[in-house]
C-alpha cells in the first residue's frame, strides 16, 4: 500500500499561501462567517429544514420596509454608477423597446454603464488573477460577506424587484431577496466542499527495491474564466445567483447580463459585490455589469468571446439550446422553458386539494418555472372524501375556490402580482378570448388598489384533449389547460410527451393509491423530473426549499444540471496536479 499524507490547508497554490491581497479583511470574513458556513455545509448534507436569512420582512426593523422604498424611489431617473471599464456614456433601454417599466405602471428611467467588451472583458481577465489565488476558504468567506450585505439590503432589492418582474410585496422578498441569498450561499458552500473534496497536498511514497520513491503532490483548484451570467425576467436575482456565487466561489470572474426589463436587481447584486471585493483588497472588477444598448441585444455577443468559459442563462428553450450549441468554447449550464402536470386521481381531502391548487396556480400570475400548466383529471372522476367528484364538478368547484381566494382586491393583487412583459399579456388574452380551446374558468379582470395602471390578470383554465400539441408546448403566465384522461398511464405518457418535446422541472400526483404513487415515482425517475406528492396545505409545486430541494433534477431538456450538485458546481474549476521529487528522507512539506 502507498505511504501517504494528507493536508487541507485551504491555502494558495502552495500550503501556507495567504488568504488574498488584504488578509487581515479575509481573515476577519473567514472568523464571522465560519460558522454560517458551517451550518449551510451541515444543511446541505442532511437536506433538513435550514435557511440563512430571515424570509420574515418584518424581521428587518420596523423601518426598513420604508428605508428600502425610499433608496428605491431615489433611484428613479437617475444614472447608476459602477467605476468598471467601459465606452463613454450610459445604456437604459427605453420601454417601448424592452427597457425597465415597473409592471405597475411607471418608467424606472435608470441609465447604466455602457459596457464595451474590448475594455471589459481583457480587465476582467486581469482582475481574476488575485481571486482565483486566494484560498477556497477565503473565496468562499469573502462571497458570504457579499450575500450578508446583500441581506441588509433585502428591502431594497424587493422593491427593484417587484417593479422590475412585477412581483406582489411577498413574493418579491422572498425571490428577489432572501430566498435568493439562501440560494447564492447554497452554491457557495457547495463549492467550498467541491475544491476541499481533494486534499491540497500530500506526501507520497511507493516501496521500491533500492528503498522508496517519494513524492510531494500538491492539488490546486483552478478557474476557468469570466462566467457569464445571463440574467432572467421573472425571477431575476433567484434564477442568476446559482451560477453567479458558484462561479465567483470558485475563482472566476463573472460578467453579469441583466434581462433588459430587469437590470436593477443584478445591478445592486453587482455594486454590492464590487464594494465588498474592493475592501477586501481584490480588484472589483472581478465582478462587472453589462446593461445592454437600446435594440442591440448583448447575450450572443459576449458569450462568444474568448474570455467568456462559463455561460448561465434562465430563459426560454430556444434560445439556451442555441448558446448549447453554438459556444463550444464555454460550459453552458441552462434553464429553459418547462411543460409541468399535475395528476389528480383522488384525495383525502378534497377541499384543502382546491385550496392548495388555486393558490398554486395564482401566484405570481403563474410565471413561475414550476407552476403546473396541465391539469389530468380520470374520465371516471376524482375519488374524494366528499363522494366521486366528476370532471366538470372539478373544474366548476376549483372555479369557485379561485374566485373566494381573489375576492378580496389587495390580496389578490398581492397574490398575482402584475404582468410586464407583452408575450405574456398576449398568452393571457388569446386563452380568455377561447383562442386556445374552451374556457373552463376566467377570473374577472382585477384592478390594483394602489396602482390603477397596472395589468393584474387572473388565472385562465382551458379544457384540452389528451394527446393534444399544444399539452406539449409551454404557455406563459397564468394559462392551464385541464384534461380528462382514461387512465393513470394516459396521464403520465401526456406528461412524458411534454417532458421530450419541452422539457419539465416539476410534476405532480394527488392520490390515495400506493401503485398510482409508484407510478408517479417511475415517471419522474425516467424522466428526470421531481415529484411532489399529495401537496395541501400551506406549500405548493411550485415552492423549493434551498439546502434541501433540488431545483431541476437534471433529466430532460428544461435544467440539464440541477443546482446544487457536484456537476453544476464542480465544473466551474479544474484542478492542477503538480508534483515533486523528493530526495531519500525528506519529510516535504506536506
């Protein structure tokens, strides 16, 4: 057997390295936070209950709910400052050409730095030098004081949200701020156990006949290259940290591109990242912001720039599987459009199913990756505690539970939140206006109590056939199409159908059968797609709880990698083996 030793010593590219430019800074955000990464690397392995930020907002402080409106509103007209490279002037994307307009009815009027890629990226690429030299650990401690900081600034980053995706004020702080954070310090701890998975040096000895032969071997994890992040619309700051926090923990730099109605969120996530980099002794532009011109989109671009070796992107399929396929040079990791079904053979409690779904498909108008969009329901009916409930019955009482939940005006425009974005409204209206089949179930249209222009829509149901094209081609916002099958097997071979034609990320299964529930475990395992089953109560499908969910699991077109696990956040970095001679006695260094 090998004569070995080990050590992780979490230091530069040779043990004993130190922890950055300035590391007394790093020093400091390695004792404050070592804890905190701690617990999220315990949470991450046992996949229990666990969060890092408060997703109560009143948690805050009685006046920073106000304090993070007001730093939003003095944004408005004004021109956003980040001293990063780049051509003369401002970009801010007007609103009739797909720049940022709250969702409730006003021009947010932010202008940004004009980003010129033949200045940008060569700094960049500089900048990453001393990153990608500090210790994981340092890394990894340095990422966490930026995520704690964004914390502080949950409030703001909420109200950026909700009038740049049009969130309602709940969904706006979870997403947009707390969830998101948990999200961002799950890929960074992820990594940080990724880069310690091998030790950073050993002494290796094998028998020979004249003795041994010894060796010192030292692993050092190596970046990549300039991530580049292109940002989402719906869910902005929740969809992008995944790959951001992972690519900058593991020593790349990362260029982040906005969705051009949703900059400020990432704009603030960039400023935040540049200032704390800054004091750490780094330079800040590791971390830089792209805002793209007025009609001259940037994604394609930059992606194929030299520089650029890892690319994340939220957003529809056609475009993720053309930066597949088309930038070879990088590590692509995409999140793409997704079909979700949901099969309801029969509950034990009926009247919590409706509660449960209705809010499902109510929230955030349905914009969600993960809401349900084709609801199966038996020819035969749904068995129920209430007696067999037929499918018009179904369609009738989840019409009725719908209508309850939005009865009450602020609630539901709470609940809703509100549309910005045209392809949506357009989906919206052609499935109300019967253009898409039969309408089961129209909400009447809602207007917001404290913002009348805002476009609040309720959710549209549509009957469908089993087998029909359209069961397999994703819709977007709040647009589902129910369907009657003749068998659990019909359900899940429409729901494999969407599956290879589009993709999924979840699907679903309420039944009081233990063979319908293994069904459902078949279909989700050959598919790659997670299952929630029996879902009532408080939590829906569309919900994931971060340190223990795992979003997309990885096994059809829509999220090819899921986040969190060793493939997404392993191949940001390689490691470099170098190894050394050592003379007949030597102790080495290890």
């Amino acid at each position: 057997m090998p004569d070995t030793r080990a050590a992780h010593t979490d230091g530069a590219p040779v043990p004993g390295g130190r922890h950055g430019p300035d590391g007394a800074f790093a020093d400091a955000c390695i004792a404050r936070h070592r804890r905190l990464l701690t617990e999220a690397a315990g949470a991450m392995a046992t996949r229990g209950y666990w969060a890092a930020f408060e997703e109560d907002s009143s948690a805050y402080g009685p006046d920073a709910a106000e304090a993070g409106e007001r730093a939003f509103r003095a944004r408005l007209g004004t021109s956003f400052r980040l001293s990063q490279p780049g051509g003369p002037g401002t970009t801010g994307p007007a609103p009739d050409e797909g720049g940022e307009r709250s969702p409730y009815g006003f021009d947010l009027g932010i202008s940004y730095p004009a980003p010129d890629p033949d200045l940008l990226l060569p700094a960049m690429a500089r900048a990453m030098g001393p990153w990608a030299e500090a210790s994981p650990l340092a890394r990894a401690s340095v990422c966490a004081e930026i995520l704690t900081r964004l914390n502080s600034r949950s409030h703001e980053i909420a109200a950026a949200s909700m009038h740049t995706s049009g969130h309602g004020p709940l969904m706006a702080f979870h997403a947009g701020a707390a969830h998101a954070q948990d999200r961002g310090l799950e890929a960074v701890v992820g990594v940080l156990g990724e880069q310690r998975r091998m030790p950073s040096s050993v002494l290796w000895r094998k028998p020979v006949p004249a003795g041994s032969e010894t060796h010192e071997k030292v692993f050092v994890p190596r970046p990549l290259g300039v991530g580049l992040v292109i940002g989402g619309s719906v869910v902005p700051t929740w969809s992008a940290y995944p790959g951001l926090f992972a690519s900058l923990a593991a020593g790349n730099a990362v260029l982040v591109k906005p969705h051009p109605r949703a900059v400020l969120p990432l704009a603030l996530t960039v400023q935040t990242a540049r200032e704390v980099l800054h004091e750490a002794g780094f330079p800040p532009d590791t971390v830089c912001l792209a805002a793209e011109r007025p009609g001259a989109p940037a994604a394609e671009a930059l992606a194929a720039r030299p520089e650029v070796r890892i690319i994340d992107y939220t957003g529809s399929t056609a475009f993720g599987e053309r930066l597949e396929k088309s930038f070879p040079h990088a590590r692509v990791f995409a999140g793409k459009g997704a079909v979700n079904g949901l099969f309801i053979d029969s509950v034990a409690d009926y009247r919590a199913l409706l509660v449960n779904l209705a809010a499902t498909l109510a929230l955030n108008s349905g914009r969600l990756c993960t809401t349900p969009q084709n609801l199966f329901v038996p020819v035969s009916g749904i068995a129920t505690d209430e007696g067999i409930k037929g499918f018009d019955r179904f369609l009738a009482d989840l019409g009725a539970e719908l209508d309850l939940l939005l009865s009450d005006r602020r609630a539901a425009a709470d609940l809703l939140g509100a549309i910005g974005d045209r392809p949506t409204l357009d989906a919206w209206r052609r499935a109300a206006e019967g253009r898409m089949g039969e309408v089961a179930y129209r909400g009447a249209e809602l207007a917001h109590p404290d913002h009348p222009a805002a476009r609040v829509r309720p959710p549209v149901v549509v009957r469908a056939d089993v087998g029909e094209a359209r069961l397999r081609t994703e819709v977007p916002g709040p647009v589902s199409f129910a369907v009657p099958v003749p068998s659990a097997d019909a359900a899940f071979a429409a729901m494999r159908e969407g599956s290879e034609a589009t993709g999924a990320l979840t699907a679903g299964v309420h039944t009081t059968r233990e063979d319908i529930v293994r069904r459902a475990e078949r279909f989700a395992l050959d598919c790659g797609v997670n299952l929630s089953v029996n879902l009532a109560g408080p939590w829906f499908m569309t919900q994931s709880s971060v340190f223990s969910d795992v979003h997309g699991a990885g096994g059809n077109r829509a999220a090819p990698l899921p986040d969190g696990t060793g493939a997404f956040l392993a191949s940001r970095f390689t490691v470099v083996g170098i190894r050394r001679r050592m003379a007949e006695g030597s102790q080495g260094s290890a």
